[in-house]
C-alpha cells in the first residue's frame, strides 16, 4: 500500500479541486453542481496493510512512496487509520517482536476494523503455520479482544471469526453487516455511511421493483430494499454473495432475491441469449424495475450491461471512477439525463474520487 500524503491544512483545498474536476467531468453532459460529501480529517480509514520491513533485530510498519518498492517509509502512527487500528499496532508490534512463534518470516500485516469497534488481524507469513503458531496467536487474540486469520501458500487459519461486524444508520434505521476478511469493503465508514444516506434519498419511496448490480456484501441493498417492492440483486463473489445473504438474514429483510451472476450474465439472461441454473425459480418477468442500482468496479459497465440499463427510467450509479463514469453516461446520454449527482470523499490526500449520479429518461 502506498502511503498518502497526511496534510490537514490542505484538505479543503483538496476537496474543493476534487469538487471542481467533477464538475469538469459531468459538465459535457449538462449535470447539475455536486453535492459534497466530506471525509473526517483523520482516523477515517477502517482498513489498512503494511509490509514489514527489518532494521537490525526489528522489524517495522512499513510503507512505500507510488513507483518506489525499495525505500521503505517507517510507520509508527497511521493518523489516516482508525483509532482501533492505531491502538493496536503497537501491542501486535510487540507481541511479534517478543515471540519467535509469531514473528518468524511475517512478512505482511492487515487491519479491518469497524465504527462500531470490532478488529480482525490477518497475518501472512513467509512459512506454514503449525500447532504452535496456533496456540500463540489464540493468546494474542484474547489479549488484544481480536480475531486472527494466519495465511501462508496453501494455509488459512482462523481465531475467533473471520469477519468484522459493522452497524450503520440510515434514516434512523441501525443496519448490521458482517465484512468477509479478503473481500471488499468500503474503506472510510463515515463517508460510505454518507453515500447510503444519499442513494436512500435518491432512490426514495417506490411502488415498484430495483434490480442492483455489483451487489457485494449487500452494503447498499439493505436500505435501499425498505424503499421498494422488492429487489433482484447480482454479484459474482461467493465471499461476498454469502456475506449479504448472512445480512440479509440478520436484518430480517426478506424481499431480495440474491443470485450469483456477474453483470454481464445477466444482461444475458435478461436479453434471453441463454439461461443459467443458477436463476431457476426466479421469474425475470414477474418483476416491474423501475430503478437499476450500479456499483461497478473501477472499469465501469461493460458496453453491454450499459446497454441493459438504458431500458430503466432511473439509473442510480455509484463509482470509483468518475473517468469511467463519464464515458458510461456518453453511451446512454442520448436517453438520459443526470439530474443529481455528488463527490464522495472517500479517499482523502489522494487524488481518487468517488462519485454518485442519478439519471433519469428524457
């Protein structure tokens, strides 16, 4: 991971450049001013990685400059991290500096935490783990109020769950997710709690059905399925598919069918070019969309499936790249119109943008 340049006193300035590029990149397309959404100064990164690199009889948290793998940057305090994450690398600091069990060639550490506290450690190792390993990172876990995952080639061993649990408000409605170790999530809670505040707002209260694609581990699904009649969601990783049907579950929302297709299979499915098993017992006509809910990874929409939400009067569209954003809406901007749109800060001191539009049929 590279290390961003941490400066406080500029980061209005930043967010207003950002702000400003935005406007630029949806100006072709007659889009109204965005609304902004900022990011807490400090402390608002939930995840993180570091490399650890030796000096002597210590290793430490390490970092490098973008391009440059071989002039470490030395990490005691990672202000960009959450509280719970700066907390607890000085504790695990020591304890693999104390235990030739742990320490021996741990070569990388990561961090997921939550704003509701909880932390998972993921430790990868250079050699396999065995029963000692074990019994050590068992104790180190208790002593930090932590899970453990140990990874080496072939080995994934798990202390306590390999989960984080996460609650979010939206519209006065707590919402409980479990975040899979190794699987997406999104970096900075307080702005993604922001973004779900928007695409609640923006979707607002429906007789009719959504379709979302990109689902993951169901951050968005959950409050935008109290919107609407009922939701037929997409996404293509197993880890994330069975973290949104446990979230699913755990808040009793009953209205979302969930099947494991990319995008571009659906689109296949819904032009009726082949059938898929996997959406056996789901009837694709008995559903009247009237929104389709996007959030694609930083490609964007294929041609295809971009084509497939031309059919949809309202396209709600949530990006981490606004270049790829941009030339989505060139495609469909002959049917269809931004009406709103808005800068996610999601990523402080760096210049990545997240971005949201809605766009309506003309």
């Amino acid at each position: 991971m590279s290390a961003p340049d941490f400066n406080p006193a500029q980061y209005d300035r930043q967010l207003a450049d950002k702000a400003r590029r935005l406007a630029e990149l949806l100006a072709p397309f007659d889009a109204p001013e965005p609304q902004v959404f900022d990011s807490p100064r400090e402390h608002y990164r939930l995840r993180t990685e570091f490399r650890l690199w030796r000096e002597g009889e210590r290793r430490h948290y390490a970092m490098f400059a973008p391009g440059d793998k071989r002039t470490p940057i030395l990490i005691d305090r990672f202000p960009i991290a959450s509280r719970r994450i700066n907390e607890l690398m000085p504790s695990l600091q020591a304890a693999w500096q104390a235990s030739q069990v742990l320490g021996f060639k741990l070569f990388q550490v990561e961090f997921l935490t939550t704003l509701s506290g909880d932390a998972l450690i993921t430790l990868c190792y250079h050699r396999p783990l065995d029963a000692a390993w074990q019994a050590e990172a068992e104790r180190l876990a208790g002593e930090l109020g932590v899970s453990l995952v140990g990874r080496s080639r072939g080995q994934r061993l798990v202390i306590g769950r390999d989960y984080v649990e996460e609650e979010l408000e939206v519209a006065g409605r707590r919402f409980r997710y479990r975040q899979p170790e190794g699987a997406f999530t999104q970096p900075n809670g307080e702005v993604c709690r922001k973004m779900l505040g928007w695409a609640y707002e923006m979707l607002g209260e429906r007789d009719d059905d959504l379709l979302e694609l990109y689902c993951g581990n169901g951050n968005f699904t959950l409050p935008l399925a109290t919107r609407v009649r009922q939701v037929l969601a997409t996404e293509i990783s197993k880890t994330s598919v069975q973290a949104a049907l446990a979230n699913l579950a755990d808040n009793g929302i009953d209205n979302v069918a969930l099947v494991r297709l990319s995008a571009e299979e659906l689109t296949q499915a819904l032009n009726e070019v082949r059938p898929f098993r996997r959406l056996a017992g789901i009837d694709l006509k008995s559903y009247r969309f009237g929104t389709v809910f996007v959030d694609p990874p930083r490609a964007g929409m294929d041609p295809d499936t971009c084509e497939l939400t031309r059919r949809f009067g309202r396209i709600l569209y949530i990006s981490c790249n606004p270049q790829t954003l941009a030339a989505n809406i060139a495609q469909l901007h002959d049917t269809h119109r931004v009406v709103r749109c808005a800068l996610f800060d999601q990523f402080p001191y760096t210049p990545h943008m997240e971005a949201g539009v809605l766009l309506e049929r003309r």
